[in-house]
C-alpha cells in the first residue's frame, strides 16, 4: 500500500443548499470537483449569486491540476466564471456540461482564455496523481457523471448529483454494472448526493411526466405555455415531441430556454422538425390552439418571462382567456410566496394553470435520488469510509444516520461539514481540521455587459462602493406614488451635482412605465428599480454599490 | 318576499392569505363578521402585523351592530384591537373564542371598556335585522362555529374555517344534521372556506396524530420536546395526556403557549393531573427522561422560544445530544428557509427532530376541509348562491369552478374579492360596485408594553415618524463586527446630541451579548437588533420610526 495521505476539502456544499465544490489533494496535487453557486437568501438583497470562497484553492495555486464537473447545473458550474479569473486551470467536463459552460463564459468573455477539455463516460483521463474513470448516471439534467477516483491509496467515487432512473427519456442507463464492479473491486470512500434523503422510495423516472403531459396535450383548446427549468432538457424534448404530433408550432421564449434548447439540439439530445420552430414575433401568425409556447421563469423570478407574462408586460407572450400554462418544476424553498403571486396573477388572466399539487400523474419529477436508491448504491459500492455530501446539515445528518445502519454494506461513517479536512492514509481516515470557506456574494451586473462583466465584486468592494438605498412610497388604494423618492446612500459619494436628481428621476421613470399589477407586486418593481438604478450609477460613475429599494406602503 | 337589499361586502381575506373580515348589511344595520390579521409578507420589513382597512365601517360607524367572531385563530381576531380602537361596538364569540379575544385586550389594555357577549352552538341571537344561528363545527381550534345569518331575503351561511372531522378529540362533532336541515328549508347563499381546496380527498381527523405521538413518547429516552400552534388545543391536550400515562412531568415555554394552555385549562378543554405540571425553572430538578415540555415557536420565529433554545440561548429550555423534538405543524408558505435552518440548529444539537416529511402516520394534520369535504357542505346545503371565501386568488377561483360543476347542488356561483359589493334582492344577487379595502401595517410595539401598545400606527405614522437604518458588518468567517455600526435616518428627528452614540451603543451591545450562531442567522439579530433599538428610540424620543436592520456580510 502506497505511504502518503489523500486529503478531501469539500468548499461548499455541506451543510448548505447548493454552491458545491470539493477539493482532493494528494501530496502537490488538488483536483478541484465541481464549481457551484448558490442563489441568495432574501437576507442579502442586492446581491446576485453567492460563490464558495476558494482561498485555500489561491493559497494553493501552484498545486491546483484542474476542475473536474459532474453536470451542468448552476450549483456544480456556476461559480466557474469567478474561479476561472483567479484560477487559471483546465476544466474538464462532458459534451453537454461544456457546452453549458461555454455559454457562460463566452458571456463574461472569459471563454477565449479557458482550457476546456471534455470528459466521456467510461473513458479515463489522469490528472496529476488521480486517474479519473467517469461513470454514467441519470439525473433531471443529461450527459451527467459519477466519478471513479483512483488514488495510491484506493478508489474513490463521487456520485454527483443523480436519481436511479429505470427509463431515462435518452434511454442512456444508470451504470449500475460499473458500481457494481467498483464494489466488487473495493472502495475506499463514497461520497454521495443528500438532497433527497428525506424522501422515502424511489424517486419516479423523468418518463412518469409524460402521462400528465399528455393529457394536457389532448385537452387543451387554445395556446399552451409550457415552463420548466431551462436545463430540464427530458422536459423540453417531451414538449417538442408532443408539439409536433399534436400539430403546435413551438416557440422559445426567455434568454436561458432559447440557449439551453439551442445546445440540446446542437448536440442531438433534442430533434426539432424542420418548420416545427417559430420567433416569438410570429406567434401573432397562428391560431392559438397552434402554438406551443415553452418560457423560462418557473421560480416566479421578477424580470424572468413568464413572471412578465403573469402581468401582461411582454411583448409576445401573451397570457388570455383559456389559455393553458403548465409549471414543470418543483418549488425551491424559499420560493413559494413569489410563485404563488405569479400563479394567483396568471389566474386573473383566466388561465388554466397546472402546477403541481401532489396529484397524480405528475407534472414534475424530481432528479435526485430517494432513500431506496441511495441505499442501492451503498449496496453496490460497500464502501470502506461513507461521506454524504451535498445537503444542509439535517440532510446530511439523516444520510449519515441511514448509512450507518448498513452494516453489511457500509465500514464507517463520517459526517463532515464546508471546510473540514478529511484525511486518508494507510491506517484509515479521520477528520484533522479546518481550512478557511464561506460564501462571497457577486453582483454580476447587467448580463449583456459582457466584458466589463467580468468585475465580479464580493462584499469587500460593495462595501467600498456604498450602499444606496432608494425609498419609494406607495399609495396600495391607488397604486401611485406618493411623493419624489427619497435616496439615501452611505459611503458612496454622490459625484456630480446632477446626480441625485437624475436618480430620482430614473426611479420616477421605472414606475411611470410600470403596469399597476407591477406596482402592486414589491418583489418585481423592487428588481426593476434597482437593475434601472444599477444601469444609470455604473454609467455615471463606474461604481456598483448595493442597491437595496425600500417601498413604505402608504 | 321582503323587498330590499342584502349586501356581503368582504374586506379582507378573498384574494390574500389571512385578514379575513366580512361585513354584512341590510338598510340601516351592518354586522361584521371576524376581524382577522395578517402576517407580514418578507418585503414589509419592520412591520409586526398587517390590518384590514375599515374606512367603510368608520364611515358607515353609526350602522355598525357588532362584531361576530367565528373562532379563536388570528387570522380571525387578530384585529380586533385595532377595529375596537376605531369602532366601540359589541363583539360576539363563543366562550373560548372570548377567551383569547379578553387575553389580547387585555394585552392593549382594552379590556375595561370591550363589550363582549357569549355565543352558543344552537342558541340564536339578533342583532339590528339578522338573527345569527352559530353552528357547532370542527377545527384545528376548539368551540369553532359557522354563521347561519336568517336576513330578510332568506339564510346566508358563513362556514367560517373548518373541517369535517369524524371523531374529534374533543368529542364535540360537526352539526352537519343543521347543516341538513337549512339545505331542507332552502338556503340563500353559502360561502365557504377555500383554504384547502387545491388537496383532494379528506383531510384526517385531529385523532390520526396520536399514533405518531404513540410512537414517539414510546421511543424518547430523553427530555421530549413538543412545539404546535399554541391555538392547537388538540394537540397539547393530547400531549398532556401521554406525558401524564408515560410518567413525564410537562412545562410549558413560551407566553402564547402558556397562555392558551392555561385558557383551555381554565375552560375545561384540557385536564391537567395534580403534580403534572412544573414551572420551566423546576426542569432541572428532574432526569431528562422524566420531562416532556410543550414550547412556542414552530414557524421558527426569530424571538420565540423554540428558535433561541436551537441556538442554545434559552434560560431553562437546554437541548442536548438524545433530546427528541416534535414539530406537530405546517409549514406556513414563507416561512420554509426560517424552519429548515432552526431545524439545523436542532440537529447540530444532536436533537431527534420530528418534522412533517410525508410519512405515515402524519406527524400533523390540517384544520381546513378538503375537496370531498367541502362538496359535501354544499351537496347538504344546497345553496341558490355560492361564494368562496378565505383564499388566494387561485383558490377562490379553482373552489368556484368546483361548485359551479355541482349543478345539483348550487344555483349560481359568485367570484368576488376583498371590496366587492355583492347585492343580494328578490330578483337575485350581483356584483353593484367596490369600496376601499387595503393593507394597514401596524407597528405593535413591546408586546409588554400594555396601555402604550394601544399607540397603534400605520405606514402613514410610520413614514412621518421617518426610517432608520442601523447597517451593521460582520465578517462571515469570524462572526466578528467589523467597524461601528452606521445609523442611517430619514425623516427622524434625532433629538439630543448623544442619540446616535448611543443607538450604536445599542446595536453593539445587543452584537455581544448574541452567541455566534445568532449572529450567524441574519433572521435573529435583525430582529433583535430591531427589537432593541426602538425600545431605545421609543424611550428616548417617543417616536416610533421604521427600523430596518441592513447586514453587510463581508
């Protein structure tokens, strides 16, 4: 056996929802696996996204050898963008997640300078001491991998995020029989997904959607919305496959449906019939019971399309009479307000509207695995060391719990947290102690700005920048505004003599051009004052203080 | 037939969660029907409670015969002081009923001059042109009535909140014979409770908890925490009584839970043994295995007891590795982030929790009647009108599309929001016009505070009596408070020199004296530092501005 310790650091992601990112070190080499963000808490208005701070990664920067991604969701990439400008190193990943990844950093115009190599399941690549043997596993997301360590000291593997799904809408199967050989063979650790272990069962295949939408497919007379998460790429295939057989055009509508689609169909996992698409501008061509509509902003998301749509303020989706709007997602907690508000004005609007409701068939499937499937996998794997990973402290807690009554399956248990170090080496493993992590809040700006993008802020310089705080007064009987918004700001200095007044009255103007539903909704005229806000104070004095709007009900 | 005209007016609660009141008239006499509050929504910041706006019973004040309340939960009476500030009028409630509306004057010091009356189930009463008809029914609350309102023109039926539950704890059933018997004698208009109508099915009677609460007393080697809605009589009765067969002495913690345990005591509804109940002082004079102590705070509010015991801030209530705690509630939409991190806390305390996860048997069980339930109050009713009432806009409109379904059973269904006038006469009923209805936010001050808490203020005083913002850096990392806080006011007088040094004294005492894990939920120490500051500014200056707490993470 080989005399040399393996370290595993995870950065973010245990004990916390999303922002996933673990480090692996053995002797001068760090592999880096995943580089999630977190979407903020409603604590930290005026911040965008929240990223893992990855100082131990700087502190280490000569022995960083790469990141490794196991899919393309926001909590395992979206940190890239950020850790790419401090870190330069390879990524590797598969077709689809690089594909993903290209999107993002052609956005921030960081893509000219990345190293992307691409991962294939089933074919290993060697990164300084680790050699990486991808496997291949089904998830709400396609093109989405387990990773098979080898390290001097014994295998490792990482699941990623994955569900056991018997019937994936690409039919390319869970690798059970790679598990099964890794266990046959002996694994050191396991390292596995938490987020569903509160559910009992099995989680249903991405295939159980179909029936609901079917079914609505059949009985709906007039335009079909249809909204998912924009990488719920079995979603939007069963949409398009059902639009075409059931004589709708379909239209893409939202900047992140519109570009994951395009990938998916690039890469084959979508097959559009030629003449099946139409722009959003021609929708007015067709007759409504021609069109199927899929539109992004399933979370209730204030600027997102659908959110617009619910209050009559888009262009070309619009909501009427008889109309039919299906949610295909689940509620992320914390949520649930704005969303409901979006479904209460998408019912004004005499839509019918689907979402889920505990009703069966489903409009919406989960893609992370419940307790039975976790358990399979133990079984197949009997690992030496178990670490569950990916979930808040309670989740981990119960994954722990679970996996330590395995006794057949399963050596030893060890819940760690976001910046604890456990440590392997011939006698076994054992946490040792703590490296510096936390969350580091971006303000990413305006999304078209590309380059200038790329000044990605933490805290530190908000707090450099200041703080502007607009107050807005409302009259809820009339919906007007009562008097000139008052701005207040702190550390930010004011400029020019002109400023104050010309940001009075860009505050004036978003809510002259806002309808009275976005008025009545604080979560949209909120955001939409403060990215106006945001827009008119980069031009003015090129600095990004926090943006916080205060609306008094009068 | 009479001629003249019946009107139903809802002021509150028909296309928002909460706030329920409607008001009834027929010439010259107007009854109210509930007076409920609303919970803030995350976006009123610094705002405790939310209040209907009366102004049309202020300008119709000489016609106003009274308030008829339905049953004990906030959302019921919570505005009772605030309307009884405004509007000196009787009030009717059944003797429980009454009994938290005399605490919650008493509290505003209301009380001497409140008139309250007593309802019986079965025992009518006029008031001006109605004469009431309570009806026994059952939910989550106990001595909960529906309205039988004989007007003029024919019976209204208000079913107030309820669920058909077959076998209450409390053996007091739900009077569907009477219900019967007005769908006998033909019954104007019914309007019915839309809470639950998106679940299908039954909702399980209040018993179906027990089996759970069998298991878990059967299962604790530790101190048992139990925490519901402190209106949950059922529930604690049901606590109490196990506690009592298994040998465990019961506290109670947290005031709104003492306070309804003592009530419902007092009433007869719980039956406390001799020697059962100890002070919470008196915990540690008895082994863990020996205590089962009812506590406050399930929604995870910031200031309650069962949020400061999880991050080990509670004088008596200490949670240790092995404890077991019972959240036997819902998860009120909202308040999902706040639960989920105290039940973190609790599992970093190496705490047993039991929260609703879906399992069987249900750990909780709704008060609000599903579908099946609700079809079968309007199949013995058999309304010439139905209106739903207490619901989202959604709700209300997938309850209407139910009725209006049930050709059999209803006339006409009549969709109508907070301030429609629904006019009833002998040709029918319609909707003739609106009248102001809104949102009044109250700041209610130290609940301790008696007489002055009646200082009662909406926004309009808030905003004269301007914002403070005391804006406050910690480091993520360290928990440490990085500069001074900053003070930031608007439209607030800060009165004498040494105001400010001493409102940053203020919020830096209230920093140190919070453990580390307080101060790493922003939830917490916003709210303590809120809570803190204006009993420093009320003091000092007598005003009562807006106090935002703004936390910079860096």
């Amino acid at each position: 056996m080989a005399t040399g310790k393996l370290q595993a650091i995870p950065l973010g992601g245990l004990g916390e929802f999303g922002m996933n990112c673990m480090a692996m070190r053995w002797g001068e080499d760090i592999i880096v696996i995943d580089a999630g963000l977190m979407f903020p808490e409603a604590e930290l208005l005026g911040v965008d996204i929240v990223v893992p701070d990855i100082s131990y990664l700087l502190e280490n920067r000569h022995r960083v050898r790469g990141i490794v991604l196991t899919h393309g969701h926001e909590d395992h990439i979206g940190a890239l963008p950020w850790m790419l400008s401090e870190l330069k190193v390879p990524v590797w990943g598969t077709e689809f997640t690089l594909a993903y990844v290209e999107d993002k950093l052609d956005e921030h115009g960081l893509l000219d300078n990345a190293d992307l190599r691409e991962l294939r399941s089933n074919v290993s690549i060697k990164i300084g001491a680790f050699t990486i043997h991808p496997i291949q596993v089904t998830h709400s997301l396609v093109d989405c991998v387990a990773l098979a360590i080898h390290t001097p000291l014994g295998v490792v593997i990482h699941t990623g995020d994955f569900k056991v799904d018997p019937t994936p809408t690409d039919n390319k199967l869970f690798d059970l029989h790679t598990f099964a050989e890794y266990g046959t063979g002996g694994v050191l650790a396991l390292f596995q997904d938490s987020t569903n272990v509160e559910r009992k069962g099995y989680t249903p295949s991405e295939r159980a959607v179909r029936r609901k939408f079917d079914e609505v497919f059949a009985h709906t007379r007039r335009r079909l919305f249809i909204s998912c998460f924009s990488s719920s790429i079995h979603r939007i295939k069963l949409a398009v496959e059902l639009a075409h057989e059931h004589g709708r055009k379909v239209a893409f509508i939202g900047r992140s449906m519109t570009n994951s689609a395009e990938i998916a169909e690039d890469l084959g996992y979508i097959e559009v019939p030629e003449g099946l698409l139409i722009n959003p501008g021609e929708m007015k061509n067709f007759a409504p019971e021609k069109l199927c509509i899929l539109i992004g902003g399933t979370q209730g998301e204030p600027m997102s399309a659908l959110s617009r749509a619910a209050v009559d303020n888009h262009k070309h989706a619009k909501i009427e009479k008889g109309d039919t709007v299906v949610l295909s997602s689940r509620i992320i907690p914390g949520n649930e307000k704005t969303i409901y508000r979006m479904i209460d004005h998408l019912f004004r609007r005499e839509a019918h509207v689907i979402y889920e409701d505990g009703s069966s068939p489903p409009v919406h499937v989960s893609g992370h695995a419940s307790q039975e499937e976790l358990k399979l996998i133990i079984n197949l794997v009997k690992p030496r060391y178990f670490i569950p990973i990916h979930g808040e402290y309670r989740q981990l807690k119960l994954h722990a719990e679970m996996a330590g009554a395995m006794h057949g399956s399963v050596g030893k248990v060890m819940l760690i947290e976001s910046g604890d170090i456990l440590e392997f080496d011939d006698l076994g493993g054992r946490k040792i102690g703590r490296v510096n992590v936390g969350r580091v809040c971006i303000d990413s700006g305006n999304r078209t700005d590309v380059v200038e993008d790329l000044i990605i802020k933490d805290r530190r310089h908000l707090s450099e920048d200041g703080i502007v705080l607009p107050i807005i007064a409302i009259n809820k009987l009339s919906g007007e505004v009562e008097t000139s918004p008052e701005i207040v700001t702190r550390g930010f200095n004011v400029g020019e003599d002109g400023f104050m007044d010309g940001a009075r009255q860009i505050v004036m103007d978003t809510l002259s051009q806002s309808s009275e539903e976005e008025k009545a909704d604080y979560g949209v005229i909120k955001e939409k004052i403060r990215s106006d806000l945001k827009r008119y104070i980069s031009k003015q004095s090129q600095k990004r203080p926090l943006i916080m709007p205060v609306i008094l009900e009068i």
